[in-house]
C-alpha cells in the first residue's frame, strides 16, 4: 500500500487504563518498605499512549475500546467511577476522539502498578484487566471506515476477532481507489499473545517487540525482519525495536534489504513507561507523511528518545512532520 498523508482519522483499538506510577529511587527488594520519591496517576493502555502520542504529533485520532458502562457502576474497594472518568478526561485533554467506545456493564476499570527505577530508568508493570472483556465484531462493524485513513490494532489476546476485523477492513479497501482506502497496523508485543503471528500476512506494516521476536526464536531484529519479511503482504512493512540497540526494517518488496537504524540516546532517562507506544505512534505518523521507510524508524527512534528524557507524553508535542 502506498502511504499518503490524509486528513482523515488515525482509529487506534485497544486499550486504555488508569496507571498509578510509583518513583523509587531504585526497585525496592522484595518485603521490604521503602519510601517512594513520587507518585501519581496517569492514563494508560498501549493503544490509550498510542492515541495521545499521534495526537500530540499533529493528526485527527479517534480511540476505540471496550469501556465500563458508568451509569451501571457502583463505586466499591475494587474503584472504578472515578478511574473511568479520569481516563476519559486525559483524552479529552489529548485531543483524543472516543465516539465508538462499546460499553459493558462491568463494575471495574482496568488499572496498572508501575514502579519507576530513578536509577536504572526501568519500570516493573502490574495489570490488573479485571472482567472487562474485549472488543467484538459486531463492535467493529458499527464504524464508518471512510472515516478513517489508518487502524492501528494493539495486540492482545482476541487474534481471532483481529483478523475479521482486518478482514472487514480489506473488503472496504477492495471497493476504493488507493488513496481512499484505510491502512493497517498490528502491534506483536507480549509472547503470550504468539497466536497473533497469524497476522502478518495481513497488516501493511507489522511492528514486533523483542520479547515476542525471542519468543519466535530470533536472537537479534536484523534475523527478525528477515526470516519474517517474506510472510508480509506486497509491499508490506515490518519493525522490530530492540531497545537500547536499536530497531530493524524490511519491506516485502523486490531486493529489498533489511537495515538496523540506532537507538538515539536520550539526554537522559527518566520515563520509559510508553516508550514502545511513542515509537509504534510515530512510525504510523512518519509513514502518513511520506517518508521512506528508513527515515521513518530514524524519526520514531528520536521521538522516543525525547518520550523516554520526560515525564509523560507532553515533550513530543510540535515533533510531528509537517
């Protein structure tokens, strides 16, 4: 598919929660009491930082996610109300449309414990998704696709769902002319999620985390990309990001060669919380202006370095390509 700039909607499906972000000044031992430097809430979900990061770099994106019917909730030890609120909120504040949120009656919202390391600049994830279940078809089908110029799936555990949805997505491009039909992205992140492998051949650009590129058995994202980039649809793209080593491309193209692009090292590290969600966000949005592929990864590597020297996701606001 060729990537055109369009003011239509960027659709990220996913996830969003409450995070309450911890800061040690290291990770404490374990039964120990230490006391914490920082701490605060803040909205979370792969595809939640997806949104807000593509927003701040300058394009019209809309949020779509399972969410608790808050008119059937009932405030208990378990939160919820106020949680749900606050994530709405945040993407208000983002710039973040949520006009298709499919509604459950669920008593719960999905919240994260993150611990940030001040000396190592790590951070240790525990998610509690609670009986908030996952997006269906029917969810899916309500959406006017010509609204939209790309979808971006955060991978989870409904492979199956994904790909009709995909599927419903390629029957709506096969009626339209290029520039009006809408392009794909799988995020591959959690080996837990391997199942989803089964995506590959059908997203225009697939981006691969190095715990589930390990978990398929590749040591390094140069092996990755080339023993996977063969599997892609014509023309499609495939990333893996390796963190500190940086991240490889490939294309499913004619004599294409797979190219390592360096991690840009930030100015220093504070947040690597949604490290890896700025990077998918500012792939699409490279991609959208029309960059090659190569300068793609290069700008997603900078803006993630930028993400990873602040607090939050504010410093990539006005880094978009214009």
């Amino acid at each position: 598919m060729s990537f055109v700039k369009s003011s239509k909607y960027v659709l990220s499906v996913g996830q969003i929660c409450a995070d309450l972000i911890t800061i040690c000044e290291s990770y404490p031992e374990e039964d120990l009491q230490v006391c914490a430097q920082a701490q605060y809430w803040q909205r979370g979900g792969n595809a939640g930082n997806f949104a807000e990061v593509i927003s701040h770099l300058g394009n019209k994106v809309e949020f779509m996610g399972t969410f608790p019917d808050m008119s059937k909730m009932k405030q208990s030890i378990m939160g919820g109300i106020a949680e749900a609120r606050y994530c709405l909120a945040e993407l208000d504040r983002a710039r973040v449309s949520y006009e298709h949120l499919a509604f459950r009656d669920c008593q719960s919202f999905p919240s994260t414990s993150s611990v940030l390391s001040k000396t190592t600049g790590t951070r240790t994830i525990a998610h509690y998704r609670g009986p908030l279940d996952e997006l269906t078809i029917e969810d899916f089908a309500v959406l006017d696709l010509n609204k939209y110029c790309w979808i971006h799936f955060e991978g989870r555990k409904n492979g199956d769902v994904m790909e009709k949805e995909i599927e419903i997505i390629q029957q709506h491009n096969s009626t339209k002319k290029l520039e009006d039909r809408v392009s794909v992205s799988v995020e591959l992140e959690l080996p837990e999620h391997a199942s989803l492998a089964k995506l590959i051949p059908l997203a225009d650009m697939i981006i691969i985390s190095r715990y589930f590129a390990r978990h398929l058995g590749f040591q390094s994202a140069i092996e990755c990309v080339a023993k996977l980039r063969h599997q892609l649809k014509k023309g499609g793209d495939i990333v893996c990001s390796w963190g500190h080593l940086g991240a490889a491309h490939a294309r499913n193209v004619p004599d294409n060669i797979e190219q390592l692009v360096q991690a840009v090292k930030p100015e220093r590290v504070l947040d690597t919380l949604g490290a890896g969600d700025t990077f998918q966000a500012s792939l699409v949005h490279a991609r959208l202006n029309g960059l090659d592929l190569n300068s793609t990864v290069l700008f997603a590597c900078e803006v993630a370095s930028k993400k990873v020297a602040s607090i939050g996701y504010n410093s990539v606001i006005g880094l978009g390509i214009n």
